[in-house]
C-alpha cells in the first residue's frame, strides 16, 4: 500500500512535470534560526538567509516557504477600511505603511485647514456686511479681498487635500499586493527555489483513509 501512495504521488507530480528532490536535513534549531531571520527582516538578512538555506532539504525549504509567505487579504481589508496603512504595517510592509500613512494625515489635514479658511472667510465676509450696513455704505454687498483670497485658498486645499487622501488610500490598497507578491518572490530566492519549482500534489492513504498534501520541486 505505501508503494502504491508514493507511486501515485510521483505520478501527480509527472503530469506537472516535477520529481521529488531529495536532500540533507538540517536541524530543528538551523530551521528555525532561518524562520527568525525571515520574520525580523527577509530584505535586510537576505544574503544571510541565501547561505544558511543551502543546509535545507528540498523539503524544509518548501516548508519554510508556506510557514513564512504572505497573502494581501488582511493587508487589503484593513487599508480599504480603515486606511493609514494599518494594512500594510499589520503585514509587515513599512514603507507602505508610512507611505499611506503620512499621505493620507497630509490630506485630511488639508481639508481640515481648507475647511477652517472657508468657515474664516464667511465670518469675516459677514463681519465686512454687517460693518457696511452699519455704517451706511452703499458697497455693502461686495466682499472685501481678504474674503475672497480665503475662500479661493480653503476651495484650492480642500481639493488638494481630496485628491491626495484619494490617491494615498488607492496606494495603500494597491500596495497590499504588490508588497505581497515582491515578498513572496524575493522569500523564494533567498531559499533558491522559483515560482515554478514549486508544486503541490495530492497523497492518497487508502488504508488509514486519509489524504494530504505534499509540495515537489521542479529541477
């Protein structure tokens, strides 16, 4: 019976054109050292991570690639909802995080400050009225140029401010999959594996009627 499982295995990974690689195990403490230098920071230690995962067996490595990999889901839901880049912070990813992060404070506190000088310029433009009709002028109706200049400066901020909290929210929901998928390729590199190495098949156990998963490697 486990002749036949493993046949069955190898011939799922012939149809997608991939064979079992074998090789060394490294030990439980080499394995989780190199987790570590993932998670602390694959970009910075990935030299670090290049030399030691030669120690791994196809079989860690792959192991190690599922255990540490990201996907966008959290980092989108959060960043299209919330915004500020929790998204992006919760998923590891700082610059984009601190990207969207001050984009959108940068925005919102120009609409704030557009929406102060708008608020500002309509007291003072009632003020200028209500002195005019006091005083008997006949030019009451006409807004005094400091009114103007300010609501022209509150309009041109809030529109500012509106396009920039637009385009750093799209940044930080576009981002969520971009940081994903340039993580997940430079995690493969650092453990000498490729996209298209990686396979996964199904494993039959006919006699304790159970099945599973088992990740092959293209060579």
């Amino acid at each position: 019976m486990k002749k036949f499982i493993l046949v069955l295995a190898i011939a799922f990974a012939a149809i997608n054109g991939t064979v079992f690689a074998q090789g060394t195990e490294a030990s439980s403490d080499e394995y989780y050292s190199i987790k570590n230098l993932i998670t602390t920071d694959l970009f910075e230690n990935s030299s670090v991570i290049k030399e030691k995962s030669a120690s791994l067996s196809t079989a860690q490595k792959v192991s190690l690639y599922d255990d540490t990999k990201k996907m966008p889901w959290l980092a989108f839901g959060l960043n299209t909802v919330v915004g500020f880049g929790i998204g992006s912070f919760v998923n590891g990813d700082k610059v984009g995080g601190r990207n969207q992060l001050v984009g959108e404070i940068l925005g919102y506190s120009f609409l704030g400050l557009g929406y102060g000088l708008e608020i500002a310029a309509g007291i003072r433009a009632a003020n200028y009225v209500s002195d005019s009709i006091n005083s008997g002028s006949s030019s009451y109706t006409n807004i005094d140029t400091t009114s103007e200049i300010l609501m022209a400066t509150g309009v041109g901020l809030m529109v500012g401010g509106g396009i920039a909290l637009t385009a750093y929210h799209i940044y930080g929901i576009v981002r969520a999959f971009t940081f994903t998928a340039n993580y997940n390729e430079e995690l493969q590199k650092s453990l000498g594996i490729t996209s298209n190495q990686v396979t996964v098949v199904p494993v039959l156990d006919f006699k304790n009627q159970n099945y599973g998963f088992a990740g092959v490697i293209q060579l």
